[in-house]
C-alpha cells in the first residue's frame, strides 16, 4: 500500500514538469528570452511544450525497421560495386594479358631469325619474308587496338 502512495506522490509531481510552460518576450535590449517563468512587467507570450521522448520522436527520424531497410539497400549497393570492381579488374588483367602477348609475338617477328610454322598438311616450314611481314603488320595493328583499350 506504501507502495502505491509513493508512486502517486511521484506521479503528481511529475505531471507538471511533463507539461512545462515557457514564456517567451523581448527584453529592453532588445534580445528574445526565453523562461520558465513570466517576467513581471514585461509582455510575454506564454508557449507550451511537450515533452520529448528524445530524439526517435521527431518526424523526421526514421523508424528501425526503414533504417534496417536502407542498411540492407547500402549492403546490396556495396557488393553490386564490389562485384561490378572485381569485373573490371579480371577485364583490365585480360586485355593486359592480351597486349603482352601481342608485344611479345611482335618481338619475335621482329628479332631478325628465320621462324618456321605449320603448313595446311601438318608439315614445318619456314616462313618467307613476305609472309613474316604481313603477320608483323597483323600483329601491330591487333596490338595497337589490345593496349589502347587499358
């Protein structure tokens, strides 16, 4: 029973400072005061204000479960980027890898030694000059294209 009439007690005077009354006016310097009290020969306008669960009241504030959403959104945007990066990257190693190795077969047509290739029946032969100079200008153009799409 104590217990009731205490919480009671409590709750009375917790009512009041619930609802608190904020009075606003103009001193003679011209500021705007604000107090918890009127002033006695000023004119103030008398505000009231509510309460304040804290910040999660406010209408802006979003709710858990829109923060939640949008948490998930930023991870799914996350990894599409992440994903969308690592492709990029695996295609920037091919065409690297690409243009290296035309480098290098233009190397060897260029390097001045007789090279031989495989003829329509399976047999070795060694290439003419003509033909090591159509591969040479093959393999310039396909390597200018390669390396200048990094």
């Amino acid at each position: 029973m104590k217990r009731w009439m205490i919480l009671a007690v409590v709750a009375a005077f917790a009512w009041p400072a619930a609802h608190a009354q904020l009075y606003k006016y103009v001193d003679k310097n011209g500021k705007t005061v604000y107090s918890d009290s009127p002033p006695p020969d000023v004119d103030s306008k008398q505000i009231r204000v509510q309460p304040s669960g804290g910040p999660s009241d406010a209408p802006s504030a979003k709710t858990a479960v829109q923060r939640d959403k949008d948490a998930d959104k930023a991870r799914k945007d996350l990894a599409k980027k992440s994903e969308k990066d690592s492709k990029d990257a695996e295609r920037q190693a091919k065409i690297q890898e690409r243009c290296n190795y035309l480098k290098s077969d233009l190397a060897t047509y260029e390097g001045g030694v007789r090279l031989k290739r495989t003829n329509e029946k399976g047999e070795q032969e060694f290439m003419t000059d003509e033909q090591i100079e159509a591969a040479k200008a093959r393999t310039r153009r396909e390597m200018d294209e390669a390396c200048s799409q990094k």
